[in-house]
C-alpha cells in the first residue's frame, strides 16, 4: 500500500502537524555525509507518546515504514527513508519530564537535545556526561549507541540509560528497565533497542543516569613529535589508572586547520587534548602523573586551561572540527571514518591509516577519542566526482579491514545505518543473522526504518 491509503487517517490524527510541504521533505532527506537527498513521503510531528502508538498503528495498517528522526546528525544514513514512508520528528517531544536529585537520574523526551538537558541540570549539581559533540536529541544519541569525548570516564550512551518506553512496530507502548541501578529480572531489553536504530521500535521515553558536577575540572593540550608516540602516553596513562576525564587526540593536519580556522597558535604537530575532573587536590596530582608520562614519550608545549572560558575554547574548537575541516575544501562533502580497537593496536591503527591516506593522495585529517580506542578520520571529496568519492569509500573500507583484522569494530559511535551494513557479516558472523531474527519477530512486515543494520529481507 502507499500513504494516499493511510492519509485520512493520519490527517485526523495530527492536523497540520503531518506534512508533505517540498521543503520540509527536503530537510528530512538530507545527510550530514555522503548519501544523497532521500525524502521521505511525509514529516509527522506528535506531541506525546499516545499520538506516536497511533501513528504507528495507522502506519501498520497499511503497511507505511515509520522513521524516527532527532536533530539528523546520523552520519550513516539512519534517518532517512531509502524506501519511503513517514519520518517521524521528536523536536516537539523535548521536555524534561523528572529529574530526582537523590537517586542523580532524569526521565526525559527523546527530542530533547543534550545542551539543553545540561543548562536545565545546571542548578542541581548534576550533569549527563555523554558528549558526542554535536548537539544531538537524547533520543537519537540511544538509537545510534553514541559515546563520544568523555566516554573514557563515563562511559557511553550505553552506561547512561536505566529505562526506556517504546512503541512497537504494532503500535504497543512498552518500558523497559527500572530506577534500580542493578536488576536480574529477564532479558535486558533497555540494552537491546538502546543501538537498535529505530528498527524494532520508536523511543518515546528515556531514564537517564545522571553524575555530580565535579569540584575542580582543568584541561590541558600538548605535542608530539609524532602520532605513535601521542597514543602510546594515553595507552600508558590508562593502564596506571591516571583517570581522564577525555582525552582526544588530533593530527598535525587537524591542527593545522585550527590554526587557520580559530587562530589557536598551535604547533603544526600531533596534539593530545585533556581533560581531568574530582577535587583540586586529586586533579593536581593527575596532571601531574599525565605531565610524568608526556616527557616520557617526548611531549612538549604543555599549556593547561584552569579558567572556564579557556577550557570551553579548547572543546569548541574540537566539536568545530569536522565543520573547519569542511571549509579547506569548500563544496566538498566528507565520508567519516568511525573504527574502534583495543587500545594496545591504536598507535598501529593511525600510524597504518594515516600512511594509506598519504599513498592514495587522500585529504583526511585524523582525530578522535583516543581514550577508548576510537578515532575518526574526515576523508574529504567532491560530490561531483564519483571517481574521487570511489576512492575515498575504498580507504575508508580498508580502514575498517584494518580494524577488524585487529579485533576492533567497524563503527565505535556513528553506528550502522546502511552505511556500515556491508561489514555486519564479517564482524558478527552468525550473531548478524539473530538480529535479523530479532527484527522479524518484533517487526514482521519490516516497517521500522526499513534497510537499516540488519540483514535485508527475503
């Protein structure tokens, strides 16, 4: 069937807030990276859960695919509608519903942004620490499983998220999870839709564990000679225990960019960024430990960043980076590589990416949250040229060989959309094919953002 069938329907449910406006098609069919403007056949806008379980039931009824949208940061094509149907817009579902100071968690909307969630927690002495840089709906940093600068010491969207209501493919509400901070009781369903995409249900509802603002947070950058010996002192701080608030690291090519987009005056050489949260007194001896391990892998330029304007420059200037990045090329569009390993292979890892980048002749500064083993290269090209886009695609596959030959992921926090679907078999073997089972058993007639993660349907 096709939405003429289900419109009527939808109409009544959602008056002018169901649309088939050009220009709102249009801004829900683009990408942030490399797949072309897709529209979806309508953009829905409800209001709370029950209108999303109707929506769906309408949609399940005449058999229309359903596909949730948050800020549309996805860089592998989560959000769009490859095979048509309704895209669904959390921005009107943006409240924070409860917070509980006592038991430090929140009960929020998922088209609440992080930043904002953050400025409301500011008078609490609580914060939610999931940073992915770009200022994502909470809804959508669950359904992609992000992480991002801060996950070394908090861990990701995975650690963050106690509970979760969800309305399936059938239109039923469920919740999943408790308050309770352990629990031995079934299947952890929280765990599986948090990274499931939107493809076995829509987030209408999460709980969300929240930690106390630290006492004294400084930050600090530093170089080095070369990539290898950054990543070994981060390698080295990790397994003492030095613990890091976030650690990033950027390439030369990276600095060189802030440089020229922020004037940072920063030597033209690999740079780590840091960050340390607790006490004064147990802050001051970490950078002291971290500043003992720099020298010992022949770091130099240690500049800190006690003073609040200072560090929230330094971090701006990394969330700016991927948009900088874009500006030394203007037109151009960028395929973002996204791999994880176990940290012992991570100096391998950039050392073999970045001398595969420089044979090919390929633009793509390096960085990442070299904390956890994920790094990010930013392969640029132009969308008129499809033998450079080829090229670049064929080094981004090849870097995620690279990782998976070492143990490591495909994608660490973008996640899989359709983008990373061609290496599901060879990183999960047959494990990919229970997804699969998983989805036809929770969505029989494939309506939940169809085409996405698991394995096409017969």
């Amino acid at each position: 069937m096709t939405i003429e069938a289900a419109w009527p329907e939808l109409s009544k449910l959602l008056g002018d807030r169901i649309t088939r406006s050009k220009s709102e098609l249009e801004t829900h069919g683009a990408s942030e990276s490399y797949f072309p403007l897709t529209l979806p056949d309508a953009v829905a806008y409800p209001e709370n859960t029950q209108e999303v379980s109707a929506l769906v039931t309408i949609c399940a009824a005449h058999s229309v695919p359903v596909i949730g949208w948050g800020a549309g940061t996805s860089l592998e094509g989560q959000a769009q509608a490859f095979q048509g149907g309704i895209c669904v817009d959390f921005s009107r579902m943006n409240r924070i519903l409860e917070v509980s100071q006592g038991d430090m968690d929140a009960r929020v909307q998922p088209g609440l942004t992080r930043e904002v969630l953050n400025e409301e927690l500011r008078a609490t002495g609580l914060f939610f620490p999931v940073d992915p840089g770009a200022n994502a709906s909470i809804g959508g940093m669950a359904s992609t499983r992000a992480s991002g600068t801060t996950a070394v010491r908090y861990g990701t969207m995975r650690d963050n998220v106690l509970g979760l209501e969800v309305v399936l493919a059938d239109g039923r509400v469920i919740r999943t999870g408790t308050r309770a901070r352990k629990s031995s009781a079934g299947y952890d369903l929280t765990g599986l839709f948090v990274g499931a995409e939107g493809t076995l249900g829509l987030i209408t509802e999460l709980t969300l564990r929240l930690h106390g603002q630290p006492e004294a947070v400084t930050s600090a950058v530093c170089a080095f000679d070369t990539i290898g010996d950054a990543v070994r002192a981060v390698t080295d701080a990790i397994q003492m225990g030095i613990p890091m608030a976030r650690v990033e690291f950027v390439d030369a090519a990276t600095v060189q960019v802030f440089n020229e987009y922020a004037g940072a005056g920063m030597p033209e050489a690999p740079h780590l960024l840091l960050e340390f949260h607790g006490s004064p007194t147990s802050v001051a001896e970490d950078a002291e430990s971290f500043g003992e391990i720099v020298a010992d892998h022949q770091g130099h330029g240690f500049q800190w960043a006690s003073g609040a304007e200072e560090r929230k420059a330094l971090w701006t200037l990394r969330h700016h980076a991927y948009w900088a990045i874009l500006q030394t090329r203007p037109g151009t569009r960028a395929v973002v590589t996204d791999i994880c390993v176990p940290i012992s292979r991570l100096a391998e890892a950039v050392e073999a990416t970045q001398a595969d980048l420089d044979a090919q002749g390929i633009r793509g500064p390096i960085l990442g949250h070299v904390g956890d083993g994920n790094f990010h290269a930013i392969l640029l090209f132009d969308p008129d040229d499809t033998e450079e886009l080829a090229r670049v695609k064929a080094a981004a596959d090849r870097l995620v060989d690279r990782a998976l030959s070492m143990g490591g992921t495909a994608t660490g926090e973008h996640g899989i959309g359709t983008g990373k679907k061609v290496f599901m078999a060879r990183e999960h073997g047959d494990a990919w094919g229970v997804m699969g089972d998983i989805k036809r058993s929770l969505d029989p007639h494939n309506l939940m953002n169809p085409g996405k993660m698991v394995p096409d349907a017969n």
